[in-house]
C-alpha cells in the first residue's frame, strides 16, 4: 500500500544508486516553489552488508534464524510482537514482489522500536564504538536537470519504474517539463 500513498513502517530504498536518485530528483524537479539554489537532493546509501553482519551479532541464533526466514509470521514476531521491542532497522522484503518494486529494485527498512525515530533505531544496531555505515550524496537544484537527463539515457524513467498508465502518464509530463522548461500541473 506504501506505493499508493498509504503511511506506514516501512522505508523504501533501492539496491539501485541509479533509482534511488531518480527519486530524490524527481521529488524536487517537479516542485518549482523553492528557489534553484535553496533546495537539494539526497540520495542515502547503507552498507546492506554491514547491515547484516549487526542485525547478525544483535539477535540471538535463534532470532536470527527468524529474521533470515523472511517471510510474514517471521516479520511479525520480530517486528510486531516483540516485547520489549528490538532497537535495530531491518530489511523487509515481501514474499510476493509486486512489479514495480521488482523493477525498481526495490527493498523496504523497518525500525524495530516505533517508539524511537528511526536513525535511533540504526543508531543503536552500530553501537556504542562505531558509527552507522550510512552517507549521504548531495547534489544542488542546478545540476539536477542534467543528472536526470543522464538517468534517462539510462532508461531510469518513470515510464520504466511504473509499469502501464501511472508511468505513462509522468513520462509524459516529464518531456512536456523538458520541451517547455516549465512545471507541468499535476506532476
């Protein structure tokens, strides 16, 4: 539902550096209320297998065994039913990939403790020693339209990442903004 609008748990990432500045870009392209110089992307990027190896010393064998499992009633005991609940972020696949997740290499994070914000969360799988392998790239509002345009001639588009009508439609609205360098409504 999270794809839809729905608010939930879950964070979207992708194993894609690629789609996950496709989104970061696409977010702020289409928003022309914030001047050009005043607003940024951010595309994050964490060790998955960094990730791994913590969630691994975190937990105990037989949790571990749980997590690795991956499926619903696994999630649900981790995640859900857990008391006291696991400070930690861990990674949710759905057993049935739907299509668009599929091809936007999509994976979700989901903080163990929702009564801790979510760096908490990370922060407290790395530990008192170490920091969380996680960084971030920015790139300003005026590099972007190249950037995106790099990412088309990568076949990184909208009408590649949303499968029928949805995709479409931005892709259009995507080359109207390109011919006409002007926000299209809706978009």
């Amino acid at each position: 539902m999270q794809h839809h609008g729905a608010p939930t748990r879950l964070l979207d990432w992708s194993y894609s550096p690629f789609v996950a500045a496709y989104f970061a870009f696409e977010a702020l392209l289409s928003d022309r209320s914030k001047p050009a110089n005043s607003v940024h992307a951010i595309v994050w990027a964490l060790d998955v297998e960094w990730l791994a190896r913590r969630i691994r010393h975190r937990l105990s064998p037989h949790d571990w065994r749980v997590y690795v499992r991956k499926d619903s009633p696994s999630f649900k005991k981790l995640f859900i039913d857990r008391r006291p609940a696991l400070r930690l972020v861990g990674t949710a696949i759905p057993r049935m990939l739907n299509q668009r997740l599929s091809l936007q290499q999509g994976v979700f994070l989901c903080p163990g403790d929702v009564t801790r914000t979510w760096s908490e969360n990370l922060s407290a799988l790395a530990g008192a020693r170490q920091r969380p392998r996680l960084r971030s790239f920015l790139m300003g509002r005026d590099a972007m339209e190249d950037a995106f345009r790099a990412l088309k001639s990568m076949n990184v588009t909208a009408r590649s990442l949303f499968p029928g009508v949805d995709g479409y439609a931005k892709s259009v609205a995507h080359r109207m903004r390109e011919l006409w360098k002007t926000p299209v409504l809706g978009t």
